[in-house]
C-alpha cells in the first residue's frame, strides 16, 4: 500500500474538492459575518464611523467630513472636547478589536487544528529526513577526512625527503665534500585539487550533490559587532534595543551616541 500512495504522490494526482465546497468563498462570508457581529447589539455603528471618522475618499469632492476632521484644538474647552471624541474612537476601537476576536475565534481554532495534525505529520517526516541527511552527512565528513589525511602523508613525505637530504649534505661537509654533488631534489607532487565529495548523482528522480556549509558560533560579541554593525537588520534591531532602554529609564541615562528627547502627548482614558 505504501508503494502505491508513494506512487499516486509521484503522479501529483488533483487534489481532492474541499469540505463545504459549496458555501461562499470566504472573501465573501468573512466580511458578512463580520458586519453582522458588529452591528449585532450597535445597529448604527458604521454610520457612527462615518460620522466621526468621515465617509469615502478623502482625495475625493464626494468626501463627507466626519467629527473627527473638523475638530480644533485651540484652548482649554477645545482640549476637553477632543478628549472627548478621543474616548468616543477609542471605545470604537475596542468594539471592532472585541468583534474581530469572537469572528475569528473558529477559524483560529479551525487553523491550530489545521496546524496540528500538520505539523505531527511533519515531526516525524523531518525527523526520518534528519536522520538521513545525518548519514549523508557523516559520509561527506569521512570523505573529507580521507582528503585531508591523503594531504597530511603527502606533507609528511615532503618533509621526511628534505630532512633526509640535510642530513646527506651534512655528511657530506663532515667529509670535505660539496654538497653540490648530490642530485638535485625532485620537485614536490602537485597538490592535488580537492576533489568533489561526492555526486552529483541522478538516482530514481532525485539529484544529489554535495557542498560545503559554513556555520558561526559568537565568541565574542563585541569583536563580532565590528564586521556587522552596518548591516541593516543589525541597525534596526539596535534601534529597537536603544528605544526600549530609553522607554524603561524614562529618557534619564544618557546615551553615547543616541539623541534622546520628550515629547508631549496626551492619554484618554
């Protein structure tokens, strides 16, 4: 039976029709679920968005302005006023945040069921694929090893030629006689390129080679800093390490290097 799947898999047979296949595309019941949950218990809530927010394209003759565009912020009552309207958004706020959450309730536990029965399959075929990966693995290194050992004779036997004919030309001054009547040395073997570990091999639908992978381990993070510290991802996660200091300590240790400032802002509640 395994065979057979293994060979219906290889055939790349269609996949079957899903479940429910014949309800709305979800691009189409989302949205609806979505608005009849909102309005539920607020039958005026969109009109209210468009009251206080505006309504249509803001670059268009058609926009109707909302509470929100014609606000002013002049004195102590305007403050008072926007604060006001701040709360009133706010509290909108939580309303679509609390709807998102109840609509997408089932099909965020619909996708960790998904994602479960996935990834124990996945386990357990990536654990078989690292096990022989490893084989191929230890197999690679051994030829490796063989290169290495084959060069380390091949030093071994260049310095055993040159210690012996030291010590025949030093016989030979021992004995009155030029050293220039011994023959000239040989010239050493060529190193030998390296030889590919092994492949590429074509074997039942697979292409199999190898190569060298180069892996790091920090030793020293400060030293290592040097060679990355203008790399853009380094940068930005500097950024949002400096940020979280400055927020922790209130902007009061100074910083060589960074400019901190306050700014004011105001919170509703």
């Amino acid at each position: 039976m395994g065979i057979t799947t293994a060979r219906k898999l290889d055939d790349e047979a269609p996949a079957p029709a899903p479940r429910d296949h014949n309800k709305p595309p979800l691009e189409e019941l989302i949205p609806l679920e979505f608005r009849e949950q909102l309005t539920a218990e607020h039958p005026d809530f969109l009109v209210l968005v468009d009251n206080r927010c505006g309504a249509g394209d803001r670059n268009s003759e058609a926009y109707q302005t909302g509470e929100a565009d014609r606000a002013k912020c002049v004195d102590q009552d305007t403050y008072e006023r926007c604060g006001k309207l701040a709360k009133k958004l706010r509290a909108m706020e939580q309303h679509v945040e609390a709807t998102h959450t109840v609509v997408k309730a089932p099909y965020l536990q619909g996708g960790r069921l998904v994602d479960a029965e996935k990834n124990a399959l996945l386990g357990r075929i990536k654990a078989a694929r690292d096990r022989v990966q490893a084989h191929m693995d230890s197999f690679l290194e051994a030829e490796r090893e063989k290169q290495r050992q084959a060069e380390r004779e091949r030093q071994a036997e260049l310095q055993r030629q040159e210690e012996e004919r030291r010590k025949a030309a030093e016989l030979l001054r021992e004995n009155g006689i030029s050293a220039d009547v011994l023959p000239e040395a040989p010239p050493p073997p060529p190193l030998a390129a390296p030889a590919p570990l092994a492949g590429p091999v074509r074997t039942d639908g697979a292409t199999i080679s190898s190569g060298i992978e180069w892996r790091s381990q920090v030793t020293d993070y400060a030293k290592a800093f040097r060679k990355v510290k203008d790399d853009a991802a380094v940068r930005e996660a500097i950024d949002k390490a400096i940020q979280r200091f400055v927020k922790a300590t209130k902007g009061q240790v100074a910083i060589p290097g960074v400019t901190i400032t306050d700014h004011a802002r105001a919170s509703v509640r």
